[in-house]
C-alpha cells in the first residue's frame, strides 16, 4: 500500500525546506458535499484552476499564505512493504513564496522561451474532500488533478495526473489562502519536457 | 567512402549534418558502438551505503540493478533472471538481502549468486543436469568508480575509468571532492524530453554562448547575476582527458575572497584547501575562474552554479550531477541528482538544495528554457532539408584551422589540458570527435555466456574478467 492521502501533511515535515511549513492536521471524517466549508474549499480550486489555466499567476501568488509551502516529492517504485515510494530528501518542487515568487517574476520577463509561445493548459479538479482541522480557520482539501498541457501544432501533449493535499486558511476580510501544498504525481519518470507549469 | 565516412568526416572538420541530432541509423550505431564500450555512469556510492542498499539503473535498454552486497562490494548485475529472462528486481531502489524472480521463483544474492532454484533435483536432476554452483547474475563487463561515482562499462576490456578520465578527473575534485568524504547524492529526478542526447552533453560541455541569450531571464529576475554577455565571455573554457567544461570569471581578490563570492562558508573553504591540490587551488585562488557546466563524454554532465535563493545579496553555490540518457534519436531521460558534500553544515545543504531546485532539474528555471530549444533543434533534425545542411561548429577556429584568441598558457591557467578565453566550440569538437572515432569502430563479437551448461563456468569468468 502507499501511504493513504491522509498522511501527506506530514510530508511537508519531513521535506529538507518545509520546516517552516504549517503543521494542522486533518480531523476527522469529510464533510458532507452539503456543507458550507466544503462548497468554499471546491469554489477555491476551480477558481485557482481557471488562473493556472490562463497562466494569470501573479493573481495566483496573492492566493498564496506568506508562510506557504509548496512541495511535489518525487515518487519512486518501491517494493511493496518498502515503507516508502517518494525520493529522499528530494522533490520537484520544495518551494516558499520567494522562490514561487521568483518563478512567477520569470513568466512575466519576454525571455521564459519555454512558454514563448504559451502552452495551452487545463487543469481538471476532481475527487475533491474537505476535512475540517482542529482550528476553524483552516480546511484540508484533497483533490485530483489532472493537467493537460499542448504545446506547438502536431507535438504530443503532456498529461499530468496528480492528487494534491492543500491546507486553506481563512483570510482577514474574507475568502481562503493556500498555506500548504503537496502534489503527489502519479509517474515516477515525467512526460513533459519541464514543470514550467503549477498544479 | 561510404555515407558514414561522410558524416564523420564532416563532424570531425566542425561542420555537423544536421540530421545526426534525429536519425535511426545513426541511433543504431550510438548504441552498438559508442554506449555498447563507453564508461557510463549510473550513480553514487552515497545512494546505497547500507549493505543490501540497490538502485536500479540503465545504459540504454539494459537495466542493472546496483547493489552493495553484505561484503561491502558494490556490483551491477544485469537484471535478467538466468531462466527466462524476468527482471528479478522491479523497484527502483531500496534494500534487500535477495531477488527472488517472480516467474519460476528462482533467487539470487545481492551479490549476484544464484542460491534458490526450485525443484533443482526433480526438474534438473540436480549439479547434474543443471550446475547451479557458481552461477551469478549476468555482472556488468566492467565496473569502476572515481570520487564514489559509479560508472560501468559494456566492453570487458574498457580502459580503467581513471585512465579514461584523464585529466578531467582534475575538474571532477571540483564537483565531487570539496571535502575528505566527498559528496552525498540526492534524487534523481527523472524525466524525459522529446530531444536528441547530445544536444545536452554538448551544451553542458562548452556552450556558454548561449547563456546571455537563453537565460537572460534569470539575470532579470535577480536569481543568477552572472550570465550577462560580457561577464560570460571571460571565463574560459577547458578541455582534459574525455571531457570539458565552463567556467566564469571571479572578481578580484584571494582564493578565500572568490570562494566566498560564491557562497561557500569558511568551514567548507578550510576543508576545500586541505583537499585539493596546489594547481587546483591556483585555478581559483590565482587564475579567478570557477567551474560551471562541464560534460564527461558520452552522457554525464555537472553543474555548479550560485544563485540567490533569498530576497538578499547572499549567493548560495549548488552542485548538479545528471546522465542524458537515451531512449531513442529524438527521446532521452533526464536524470538529475542534487550533490553537495557531505561534511558541509546542514543549513548549507538544505539552501544548496534550495538553489538547485530554483535553477536545475525538472523545475529549474535555467533548465526549462534550455530543452525547449533542444526539443525544437531535435525535431527539425528529422526531415530531408537536415540533410542538406552542415550546421556550423567551428567556433573559435578560422578558416585555416588557428585558433581565434591562443590557448591560455600556463602562468594563467593551472589545469591540465587546454583552456581559451571567451566563446568557442572547441569542447563541443572534442566531445564530437570522440562520439565520431567511436563510430567509425565496429564492435568486437560478443563473449556469450551459457547458463548452466558445462562450459558455462569458464564463460562467465571470461566475462567478468
């Protein structure tokens, strides 16, 4: 078995650059599709879904905590029983907001080739649950998501499929900040030519 | 002359036939001749400590499984049981005291030896029929290491590595030997890009004119203040042994002064001094350069770079260790490992690590924009008009051959081998004439080994050898 989705908070913590990373857990069972919170949390994703796709990221930054960390281990095929299937002590992304922050500050130079012309993008979200944590001010949300990326005419796209954990926190005056991230992606060998790209 | 006679020698002049960056033909050659006898890495001593420790890693098709064995040795066995040919191991790493294949339930020692083979009496009659005594799996033809990093060879008379290094195993201290216990790796990262393999030992090698132009959007964003065009051409260019590298020019000032331009601490400074030797030293503390990209041929790259991690003036170096692997002409599987020594403090790791994912590796931004370009050359290689076209690699030479600027000598260069100031394709002509005399050499036969069979014994042991 790999590690059930409920633990991955805990892989901020172990990460070499999440230490400052928020460390709320998970309580209990997923609300209901009805509940307000759960409604919240899913309207969030696919807002911030509509962003990556349209590459609007500094607007995606300000949906950022300051404090946010943002990691994408590496997965690894392990026997079964290894007790572990990601990379350690390495990952894809192990970011704070600087670092993303430089990233987006890239896009937005005339120089990023790599996305000169543009790729086409969509981010699908689905398979979404919401938990509430011991702090009301915080959800945890776990999504799937699977991206889409076309680059050129004939070349073959890219499919990225991944599931995610986010911590959301409450923002002063209103709406969510995404204070943690952990992208767990499916493929232990990458089919795309760079993650010149967020999930 | 044939058609391959033609292309190597036009390689060899510096005018390169487009079409040798997308060809089946060629592709075909690379993996008989070149990958079928060069040294290739596949990882480092760091990556399996423990006994029983694996990784598993491939020279082209062909998947070794890694391993220290309970004796301490580390072995690459071909990862094909000796019966019907499953791969015994089907993870990528972790520990294990045995391989037991799926199949037919036959099992083998991290060590290679074959020691369960069920039924060997009622199926085989026993040593009899089936001389299960010394079988091992298939060993690499030759294995070496330098530094811990582990190379192996398909070609049982391959060289020793040191000797196939040469000189450049002066550069390699660089990347690999900062301290007594030398480096610890991390990752890989592993993915794969629709371009051709030589593109990226080529550029790793010697191209640093394409910094200012490639990456002039990590200078803009304050992440690396170096590749600015007039700042990239005063650093040189080297080339030793089989293989070559970049390097930038420091600033003015003492050894000490230029290794903490780039960001290393006292502490790592004073080990740096006791390990290397006086030409090493003089290369930086007297010479003021600093190696940057270098490329080991065929496949094996470094980085060594120090950008900003932090809104601050603080530069923090970071060390990159990657295979361009090939999958087939227009396909290769990045593999890119994070390096960084092993005795330095925990805070410089963990920022190293930091300034490597910020510039290398899957998302690294000096990355992202280098394989669009080579995705691009690679599949505009494919077509007739590539074949029509001698692509110019003769920078740095005039016409009749001489040099544009004259070598450095040795007053202002310490290091072995050959080193120019300012652009050039030199390094990428070595790299190339290597790939070429490669080619044009036929293989030898290959040594068989018969499993179990009274002659298989002695067969193994040719092999081994």
């Amino acid at each position: 078995m790999t590690a059930p989705t409920n633990t991955t908070g805990t892989r901020a913590v172990g990460s070499p650059l999440g230490g400052h990373a928020s460390r709320i857990q998970r309580a209990g069972r997923s609300l209901p599709f009805s509940d307000e919170r759960h409604l919240q949390a899913h309207h969030w994703l696919v807002e911030e879904a509509y962003l990556l796709d349209a590459q609007r990221y500094d607007e995606w930054l300000d949906l950022l905590a300051d404090d946010v960390h943002y990691l994408m281990p590496v997965r690894v095929t392990t026997a079964l029983g290894a007790g572990y299937d990601t990379s350690p002590g390495m990952a894809h992304f192990d970011e704070n907001k600087y670092s993303l922050s430089r990233r987006v500050a890239r896009f937005r130079t005339e120089h990023a080739w790599t996305e000169d012309p543009p790729s086409r993008l969509r981010h699908h979200v689905t398979n979404v649950r919401t938990f509430a944590t011991d702090d009301p001010d915080h959800l945890v949300v776990d999504s799937a998501v699977l991206l889409y990326r076309s680059r050129g005419d004939v070349r073959e796209a890219a499919v990225i499929s991944a599931g995610r954990e986010d911590l959301l926190r409450r923002a002063r005056g209103g709406g969510w900040l995404l204070a943690r991230r952990t992208i767990m992606v499916d493929d232990a060998v990458l089919r795309t030519q760079n993650l010149a790209i967020f999930l | 002359m044939t058609d391959l006679d033609l292309v190597l020698g036009d390689v060899r002049r510096g005018m390169i036939p487009a079409h040798i960056y997308n060809d089946e033909e060629i592709f075909r050659l690379e993996r008989e001749r070149l990958f079928g006898r060069a040294w290739v890495f596949v990882g480092h001593t760091s990556e399996i400590p423990q006994p029983g420790d694996y990784v598993v890693r491939r020279v082209l098709e062909d998947s070794f499984i890694v391993a220290r064995g309970e004796d301490g040795e580390v072995r690459a066995l071909f990862n094909m049981c000796l019966h019907r040919g499953m791969q015994v191991c089907r993870a990528e790493m972790g520990n294990a005291s045995h391989f037991r294949c799926p199949y037919h339930g036959w099992s083998y020692r991290n060590d290679g030896r074959l020691v369960g083979l069920p039924f060997h009496k009622d199926a085989y009659g026993g040593e009899a029929g089936f001389r299960r005594k010394g079988q091992t799996l298939l060993p690499a033809p030759a294995l070496d290491t330098y530094n811990g990093l582990i190379f192996v060879s398909l070609d049982p008379d391959a060289p020793p590595l040191r000797d196939y290094l040469g000189d450049f195993a002066f550069y390699l201290d660089y990347y690999t030997r900062q301290s007594e216990s030398g480096i610890e790796l991390r990752g890989p990262q592993r993915w794969r890009v629709k371009a051709n393999w030589k593109i990226g030992a080529e550029n790793f090698a010697g191209d640093m004119y394409h910094t200012p132009q490639t990456h002039t959007s990590v200078v803009e964003i304050g992440l690396f203040r170096e590749p600015k065009a007039e700042k990239r051409k005063d650093g040189c260019t080297y080339w030793a042994g089989n293989g070559g590298g970049t390097t930038y020019k420091l600033p003015p000032g003492s050894l000490e002064e230029r290794l903490r331009y780039v960001g290393y601490p006292d502490v790592m400074i004073e080990k740096m001094k006791r390990q290397w030797s006086q030409a090493q030293l003089d290369v930086i503390g007297r010479d003021g350069f600093m190696v940057s990209a270098a490329s080991v041929f065929p496949n094996l790259s470094l980085v060594h770079n120090w950008p900003r991690v932090e809104d601050s003036e603080d530069v923090l170096p970071f060390i990159s260790i990657r295979t361009w692997q090939p999958v087939g002409p227009d396909e290769t599987e990045v593999l890119s490992w994070f390096a960084v020594d092993a005795e330095a403090p925990e805070e410089f790791k963990a920022l190293s690590y930091k300034a490597y994912l910020m510039c290398f590796g899957s998302t690294g931004m000096f990355e992202q924009d280098d394989v669009e370009n080579w995705v691009s050359l690679t599949s505009t290689a494919a077509g007739s008009m590539a074949r029509r076209l001698l692509l110019n690699s003769r920078m740095g030479l005039l016409e009749d051959s001489t040099t544009v600027v004259p070598p450095l000598p040795a007053d202002r260069f310490a290091g072995p081998g050959e080193a120019f100031v300012g652009y050039g394709e030199h390094n990428q002509r070595h790299l190339l004439a290597r790939w070429a005399d490669h080619l044009e050499r036929p293989v030898e036969k290959l040594a068989q080994v018969e499993v179990g069979g009274a002659a298989a014994q002695n067969a193994t042991k040719a092999v081994s050898a």
